[in-house]
C-alpha cells in the first residue's frame, strides 16, 4: 500500500507514460483478454466492420490502462482534482432529493470508465455518497479498493449487507451508487432481456430495494472529454411509488438505457469480461433478489 501511495503522488503527465507503457505490453505483446474484447464487440455489433471492432478494442485497452493509472491516482487526489476532472452534470438533482428532500437515492451506472470516480464527484459536491461493492478474495486488494472507494467521507457497503444497512439507516439521506451492469453470479433469479441482440442477465436488486424502500432512482453516464477528464451526467428516471409500475419495468428501462449510453462511446465500457457467458434455463421468482455491486 505504501508504495502504491508513493506511485500515487506521480503527476498525472508521468502517470499516463506508464500507461502508454502498460497499453503496449498488454495489447501488443500479451494480448490480455483480447480475444474476450473481440468476440464482444462481435456479438454487440455485428454491423461494424472488422476493422471498426478492432479500432473500438485499441481504444478501450488505452483507456483501460488509464483507468488503471487514475485508480492508483485516487489514493491522493484531491477533492478539487476530482472537480475537476469528473464534471457533475444535472448535479442539482441529488442537492434536491438528498440535501434538501432528505431522501435516500439511487445512482445507476454502467462500467464505463472511470467510475471510480463518479461517487468521489458526488462527495466533493457536498451530497453523501456510498457505493455498493463486492468484496475480494485478496486480502491487498480489498484493503486498496476498500481505501480508495472510503475518501471524501464516502462509506463502501457490502453486496452482503446492503439490505441490512438500508434497514438500519434508511433515515439517513445519501446516494447509493449501483454498478448494476455485470452478470450475476445467479442467472437463474436474475431478470433478463435483450441487450445487444442477445439474451443477457441482469442484476434486479436496486429496483427491489427501491420498490421496498421507496427510493428514488437516478440514472449517470459518464462522457470521456479527453484524456483524464470526464463529464457525468444525471437524469431522474423513477420517484416513488412504484405501485402502478409493473415489476422489471425500472431495470428495463435501465437496459435501454444503458445500451443506448454504450453506442455513444463504447470504448469506455468494461468489453474484458464475458458478458454473454451464462443461458437462461429458468423463470426468475419475484421474491428473489440480486443485488448490484461496485
């Protein structure tokens, strides 16, 4: 941890030459998981060119190292850093529901890069934050994610216990952020629909904790500028009730959205990991629950 805070402290110049470094070896040299990243692109857009899908997974492994560099950068930046970097857009929104209505919300976002600052934003303007996040199997890790994701005041929550926290302060208004945008690990009580052409598994449980709770729901899509600077976007989708809202309706309107969001800019999304790797073999209950993590 130590010398990850040393690395931390490097200027933002140098840090990005040790990513260019990073991109050359992982994309020229090891291929890491390039052929995951192909083979996505191919599934989600089929209509693209060969050449587009490979020029779309260059882009995404440069950003990728980016985001691996600002990771380390998040261990010191400052709060003014961060406002600058992560510009809230429709901010007023949460200073609305959160600061003035006292109200819990949450924030739906997708992997796009780098959300690890989008909660870090949130803070530095003034609105408590917390993220949802699934704890690691390694010890290191989840002490460095856990350090980077607790600054400005902010508080991780387990996966685990996030309805035991909502329960035990669910008068205490904050942003939850939700990354709801991978697949769980229980296809079969997941909520499914069509993204990208193909039959995909979604986490349902922010529309069930909103539903139970009475939450509001906020969807954010972060916009890459250039290089080390990002916009993130805010738009209110769902206030409370939901009784005349048909269950998955919310996590639908999500999908859409979220693929709406990918077409935009689909080099900043996590394409490294197998999207499309779980089938649909049953019909998911209504009373059970997947939860999102960060």
């Amino acid at each position: 941890m130590v010398l990850f805070r040393v690395i931390s402290r490097i200027p933002f110049k140098i840090l990005y030459l040790f990513s260019d470094v990073l991109f050359f070896f992982i994309y020229y040299i090891f291929g890491y998981r390039k052929q995951v990243v192909l083979s996505n692109l191919a599934a989600a857009f089929p209509n693209k060119s060969e050449q587009e899908r490979e020029k779309i997974a260059r882009e995404f492994f440069q950003n990728f190292c980016d985001f691996i560099v600002e990771t380390v950068k998040t261990l010191t930046i400052t709060q003014e850093e961060i406002q600058r970097r992560m510009k809230l857009e429709n901010s007023e929104i949460l200073h609305r529901l959160v600061n003035e209505e006292k109200k819990t919300v949450f924030t739906m976002l997708g992997h796009q890069m780098n959300w690890e600052w989008v909660s870090l934003s949130i803070a530095s303007d003034g609105i408590p934050a917390d993220v949802i996040y699934k704890p690691l199997s390694n010890d290191f890790f989840e002490k460095f994610m856990l350090a980077i994701r607790s600054r400005f005041g902010i508080k991780p929550v387990s996966m685990y216990n996030i309805l035991r926290d909502m329960v035990s302060r669910r008068k205490e208004p904050r942003v939850i952020g939700t990354l709801a945008d991978q697949a769980p690990h229980h296809p079969d009580s997941a909520y499914w629909s069509t993204f990208f052409h193909q039959e995909t598994d979604f986490f349902n449980g922010t529309e069930k904790l909103a539903r139970k709770f009475n939450t509001p729901i906020v969807f954010g899509k972060v916009t890459k500028i250039r290089r080390g600077y990002y916009s993130f976007h805010l738009e209110l989708v769902a206030e409370p009730s939901y009784q005349d809202i048909s269950s998955g309706a919310l996590t639908e309107v999500y999908i859409r959205w979220l693929e709406n969001t990918l077409i935009e800019q689909p080099a900043l999304w996590l394409w490294s990991h197998k999207r499309w790797k779980h089938k649909r073999t049953t019909h998911p209950s209504e009373d059970e629950m997947v939860l999102p993590k960060h």
